[in-house]
C-alpha cells in the first residue's frame, strides 16, 4: 500500500491508518516489527510523538524508519516539546526524508508523563501547528523570511466527537478545517449513534474523517478510560460483553468488537475510514482488520 | 498582586546556622495580604526561631522590622541603616524586594524568606489563585476576562486541548477548563465570535526577559 496517504485519502477508498509507538531506548527490534506487520495492511501508520508525555525516540526518526521499511508514515507533532522554531525545522527536515504526512496536535500536558519537572513549550499549538505548515508550504517562514525550496505536506488533526461539552470542541474542529486541515483522526469512538450525529454535523466540511478505534483488552481497561481519560465513553453493554468473554478470552472480544464497529463504519458509510489505536497491542491489528473484513 | 509563601522553618533555620546577628525584614503590600511575609508572620518567625535556636543552646540575636513596601526605593532607605551592623537579613518580599534590598545594602547578606509564586486574587479568604502571567499582550477583552495564558495548563489560545472533560483539566480533575469557562461566559455575554477568529502564536517579545519599563515623564532622566 505505498500510494502517497494524500493520494490515498482522495482515492474514496476506505481509510486505515494504525499506530506505532517509538520505543523508548535505542532497540528500535519490536516497533520494526510492528512496522513490518502493519505496512502492507493499512494506508498509513502514525507515529506517535513523546506520547503521554512520556519520552521516546523521536516520531521523525520512526517515521524515516517506516519510509524505508516501505510503509507510509503519518508524522505526528506536538507543540509540548519544541518551540515554533524546532517545530519548523522539524518539518523541513521531515519534508527532506520524504515524509510528507503530519498529524498536528497540542499535546498531552508534561505532568502526566515521565518528566513531571520538565518545561512545558506549547509555544505553538495544534491549529498554529497545522498554520504553520500551510505557510512553509508558501515558501515562507511563520517569521516572514523565505525558504530556499519550499515543503508539501498532507495535513491532518484531531476531534473528539464524543466531547462533552461538544461545542468548544467543534469551534476548534472548524478553526482547523479552515486552516486546511485535509484530514482527522478522532479521539476513540465506541457509541456509533453519538458519533453518527457528529458525522452529521462534519460530514458538511469537505475533509476526510477517521474514526478512532481503541482496542478494547478487558472490561476493567474499559471502565478505567470512562474514569479516567477525556472524550471517550464506552457505553454499558460494551462493557457487559467485554465482562462475559470467557477467561483469557478478553482480548480476542475486544478484538472482534472493534471488528464489528470498523465493518458497521464501512458498510453504512458513517466516516471515510478508521484509525486503528491498539495501545501496547500492535500485533493484533491484522486480527482486527480480519474480523472486520478489511 | 504578588503571592508568596513562606519558606518551610527547617529551611530558613539551615541558612542561619553559624550566625550570631540576624535581622528579619518584612513587606507589609503583596506578602502581607497573603500571610507570607508581612509584620504578623514575620513575628511569629522571629519568635520561633528564637525559641528553637535557645532550646538548642546556641545564642544568636534575632531582630525584625518590616517596611510598607521593599520593591521601592523610598520606603527602603528608612531602614538601610539599622541593617548594617547585622551578618545577614532574612528578606520576606517577593523576589523583587529581596533584589532591590540587596542592591541597595551591598555587600550584606541577603536571603529570601519566602517562595514568590504568582501574580493572583483572591476569591475567598485565605485562598489565592493565579490570574496573570504578566505576559505582556493582554487578550481578556476577547476572552470574557477570563486569562486563557494563566488559567489553561498549556496557555493555548484557540480553543480546548483533547484533554478536557465535562468541563474540567487533564491536569488536575479538580480544575476547570478555561476554554470551557470562557467558552460559556461568551456565549452568555452574545460574543462567542470574539474567539471564533484564529489567534496567531503569541509575541513572546513583548515579554522579553528582563523587562523594564520607564514612564513617559521620566524618560531622558
């Protein structure tokens, strides 16, 4: 599947893009696997930047290491760890080893991570991020001065469709569509009639939407992200078929319910396509795109 | 105004150790409303510190006075004389009087007394919140008057991160989220399209380190 992602995105197939987590250390053996497990699969791999806070191997250099795997890599960058100028250079430097995809975040703030004491940046954050790349584009700096020889990037964001209250949410969302993002990788979906409404309303910008789908591993997982982690709501029956798997059954319902949503999105046209998040369960991705007949 | 807290009294005990001749200076403005550094606290201090040196039989002299204002000149030159005969002051000023003090008293010994910690209100009695960042390029006309700089974590200016939930910081569940806060204070004022426009990266020039900033009237001086 190595079509450019932008070439991807306007091919009007369905979408699947997965996820890669650098690791962290210099034995890059396990994220080349995985890597090699999903590069053929899917239309794009992210490759997630300091996620959680948490510091990694850089996205850039994974994404370097997808593109010579073969793969096509989605950069993702946050505004946490680099001011405007590194965050720049960063995207030239990208642009040079040919990745042209980037998914443009604020980022996870610095104390939930494992660097508590550090400096948080955000000098720039996610709707400036993607500004930032529409100007480069334009053979400018966001300083004004002019580049020799100008990037292209295919520039994406994020949603939470589920965001309660939703309304700042969407104010954010059309901020970044006016700025040109081309495409979005939603926060986890698990009530498709909530995320049916919010493809409603988005459906009437012209961008692509990825629904994100976290990997369910167990019906305690389930219920922690309702306690713990913003915009995602995975409704009680959910919950109830992840409890009633059979022992050491947990992971393999997890993986056949987020089959059956990823089949539903495709069947009735609900989003353009799916993000794919199985967090520290990269390897069963291809069972997951099997179950949903992908 | 300028919110502090005192240093813990096992730190401030540490730094004395060894001296015989000590004298406490405290601020009666910013860390006086906030029961850090003003005449009550800095008697309490002076006293403990008395009791707690004699209990350990070691004799050391503690005096205490505290000027309206350290951060100003005219308020200091009061008392600069009665600190020379001492081998250190304790400063209980935000970190700005402790600095004109020791400018003013070179080459005496100066030490802060107290952690400054933000520029704050104070919506009930003993609690302060941080309000300001003194950032240099003010926006709460458009944000409802509520300082998305000071009150977000991450002082973004378009919008809520992914991180908020019903309302509330990624950070700390016990937070509100600015951009919900300001996000409904437009939206019952009529002027949401005051944030519906894209803010560009803030100028971080205006607020160049270290500022200094001279009236009009007293330029060429």
């Amino acid at each position: 599947m190595a079509v450019s992602f932008k070439d991807a995105l306007q091919s009007g197939d369905f979408i699947v893009t997965a996820e890669v987590g650098p690791p962290k250390g210099t034995d890059i053996a396990e994220m080349k696997a995985h890597i090699s497990l999903l590069k053929d699969k899917v239309h794009g791999i992210n490759m997630t930047d300091n996620q959680s806070s948490v510091m990694r191997l850089s996205s850039l250099v994974g994404c370097h290491i997808i593109k010579e795997m073969g793969g096509v890599p989605i950069l993702q960058m946050t505004g946490r760890d680099r001011n405007r100028m590194a965050l720049q250079s960063d995207l030239l430097s990208a642009s040079v080893l040919g990745i042209d995809t980037v998914l443009c975040l604020t980022g996870d703030h610095i104390g939930l991570g494992d660097h508590k004491e550090a400096k948080p940046v955000h000098d720039l954050e996610s709707l400036q991020i993607l500004k930032a790349i529409r100007t480069l584009e334009s053979g400018m700096d966001i300083g004004g001065n002019p580049l020799k020889g100008a990037p292209k990037f295919c520039a994406g964001a994020v949603v939470t469709p589920e965001a309660d209250p939703i309304e700042p949410q969407l104010m954010k969302f059309e901020k970044k569509v006016r700025a040109g993002a081309e495409f979005f990788q939603t926060q986890a979906v698990y009530d498709l009639e909530v995320f049916k409404r919010f493809m409603d309303y988005a459906g009437r910008f012209d961008v692509k939407i990825l629904a994100g789908i976290v990997l369910l591993t167990s019906a305690r997982m389930a219920t922690y992200m309702n306690q713990h982690v913003a915009g995602i709501s995975v409704p009680d029956s959910l919950i109830a078929e992840m409890a009633g798997a059979p022992k050491g059954g947990a992971l393999q319902k997890g993986i056949e319910i987020a089959g059956r949503m990823i089949r539903q999105i495709k069947e009735e046209g609900i989003a353009h396509g799916v993000h794919i998040m199985a967090i520290g369960k990269e390897t069963a991705v291809p069972d997951i795109l099997q179950a949903a007949n992908l | 105004m300028i919110v502090a807290e005192r240093k813990p009294f096992d730190e401030i005990k540490t730094m004395l150790a060894g001296c015989r001749k000590v004298f406490i200076l405290g601020c009666d403005t910013c860390v006086s409303v906030c029961m850090a550094g003003g005449k009550k606290e800095v008697g309490l201090l002076a006293s403990q510190l008395r009791m707690s040196f004699k209990k350990d039989g070691k004799d050391i002299q503690i005096d205490e006075d505290t000027v309206e204002r350290q951060c100003n000149r005219e308020y200091m030159e009061l008392v600069l004389n009665k600190l020379q005969d001492y081998e250190l002051v304790v400063s209980m000023a935000c970190g700005a009087g402790v600095q004109l003090l020791a400018d003013l008293s070179e080459p005496l010994q100066i030490l802060p007394g107290v952690n400054t910690r933000f520029i704050g209100m104070t919506p009930k009695d003993g609690t302060w919140e941080e309000r300001c960042r003194a950032c240099g390029d003010c926006v709460l006309g458009e944000t409802g008057g509520i300082c998305p700089v000071t009150v977000c974590a991450k002082g973004i200016l378009n919008g809520p991160c992914g991180g908020t939930d019903h309302g509330k910081c990624e950070v700390d569940p016990e937070k509100d989220c600015a951009w919900t806060l300001i996000y409904r204070r437009l939206e019952k004022m009529g002027k949401l399209d005051n944030i519906r426009k894209d803010f560009p990266p803030r100028n971080h020039r205006v607020q160049s380190h270290p500022a200094k900033q001279v009236h009009e009237v007293y330029k060429g001086e």
